[in-house]
C-alpha cells in the first residue's frame, strides 16, 4: 500500500460490517466500489416512528447491539446473500426473522425494523481507515489500550513509521497495491466520534471516559473518513 512515491505501511484488518452496529465480518480480501466496501453495511435497523435524517438503532440505543454477530451465507455476493446474525446469548437468526427485530424492540422500547441500502447506512462516507499508532496514541493518552474494534474502521493500516498517525496522512490518496490501476482511498476528513468509542466491543459495557479523552486529546477526531480514489480489491498484508 503506497501513496506514491514513498511506502507507507500495511494493511493489518479488513472490517466489513454487514448490519450497522454489529459486529464486523474479519476479511482477507474485500472488493472496494465506488459506494465503499461491496457490503458494508448494506443493511441497519432503524426506529420504525423516528422520521429524522438519523432514524438508525444503534449501539447507542442498545450497547449489546455490538455483540451480535453478522455474516452473509454467502461472503462473495453480498447483495443477494442471505444474512445469519448470532445474538449473545447464543441464539441465531436470520437477519429477516421477525422474532430479531422484536427482540431488538424490546431492548429499544420502541419499534424497529429492518432496512436494506445498496448504497450503505453510512453515517457521512463510504469507508474509513484508522492506523495502529492513533488507536496506541488514544490508550496512551486515556491511561489504559482501548482497542481498535470501538472505533469500527473498515481499514486498519499499521504504518512503517512508529510515529507516523492517520491524522497525518489527510489529504493524501493511499494506493493498494504496485499497479498503475490500484484501488485507491482519497483521506478527506478526520471522523468526529460519538458515543459509540465509549462501549466495548467485547463486553458492550460503556466507559464515557474514553469519549472525554478523545474530545480532550484529540479534538473529537480518531481515524479518517474516505472517498472511494479507485476501485478495486484490496487485500491484508
């Protein structure tokens, strides 16, 4: 992965995440579109009275959200394939069963239903990329490792400088790959954090202190937000 002329690092993750706010399917290779990942999160449920231009159910609304893990049956044909969604306590749905969306109503308290976007439920652009060291520079600053999974990037680089983080590479264009035609993301916009960096991926459990480390270190701003440069397939390492 180089913007030219000079290496910059290498991919370490690929996260696709099929519904938003779940969990993220770990891939080695993802095919990128112009519209952002081929199935990133192609499907959200969504409050079924909200009207508003944010009608999303989302960890915020229900941190256990996080947990539940989706996958397609099918990982290659995202658009058609049916989607399996394991609950935390072990149950697993078809993402279509009614009896999901009930069970995730009554931990709303409030209808929901499910929505399907071919272009993504994506809360502003198609993809975004986080570098190893910003996360490390965030535990650093809160005391403690937060983790990568809370800031649900769906490319994670580990640059080859050490000291080297994603807010400075906004602006510039990364290439995956030596070929003249690599796919390519355009860095446009450091992405500004809500409530969502403050509940563990792994527990669900809210920690608000880290969100106040992100506003008081970093301006509210961890990871950037991307323009699709050219598509392409991008692949782990």
């Amino acid at each position: 992965m180089r913007p030219d002329p000079a290496a910059l690092g290498t991919v370490v993750a690929l996260n696709r995440y099929p519904v938003k706010s779940m969990q993220a399917e770990l891939l080695q290779a993802a095919e990128l579109f112009w519209t952002g990942l081929h199935g990133d999160r192609q499907y959200a449920f969504v409050k079924a009275d909200n009207t508003s231009a944010f009608p999303w159910l989302t960890g915020r609304d229900v941190p256990e959200l996080v947990l539940h893990r989706a996958h397609y049956a099918d990982p290659d044909d995202p658009r058609r394939a049916r989607v399996q969604v394991t609950a935390p306590d072990g149950t697993v749905f078809d993402l279509a069963d009614p009896a999901l969306a009930a069970r995730l109503a009554a931990a709303a308290g409030h209808p929901v239903r499910l929505l399907q976007t071919a272009r993504g439920a994506h809360d502003a652009m198609p993809v975004s990329v986080l570098a190893t060291t910003t996360a490390d520079a965030v535990g650093h600053a809160h005391g403690t490792p937060v983790g990568l999974a809370r800031f649900r990037a769906n490319v994670v680089v580990k640059p080859d400088d050490p000291d080297a983080t994603d807010a400075g590479w906004c602006g510039q264009t990364l290439l995956f790959g030596d070929d003249p035609d690599a796919p390519g993301l355009r860095l446009d916009w450091a992405v500004p954090r809500c409530a969502m960096v403050a509940i563990n991926a792994e527990t669900a459990a809210r920690d608000p202190a880290v969100l106040r480390t992100v506003v008081r270190a970093f301006g509210n701003r961890v990871g950037m937000y991307c323009a699709v440069h050219r598509p392409g397939v991008i692949r782990v390492g």
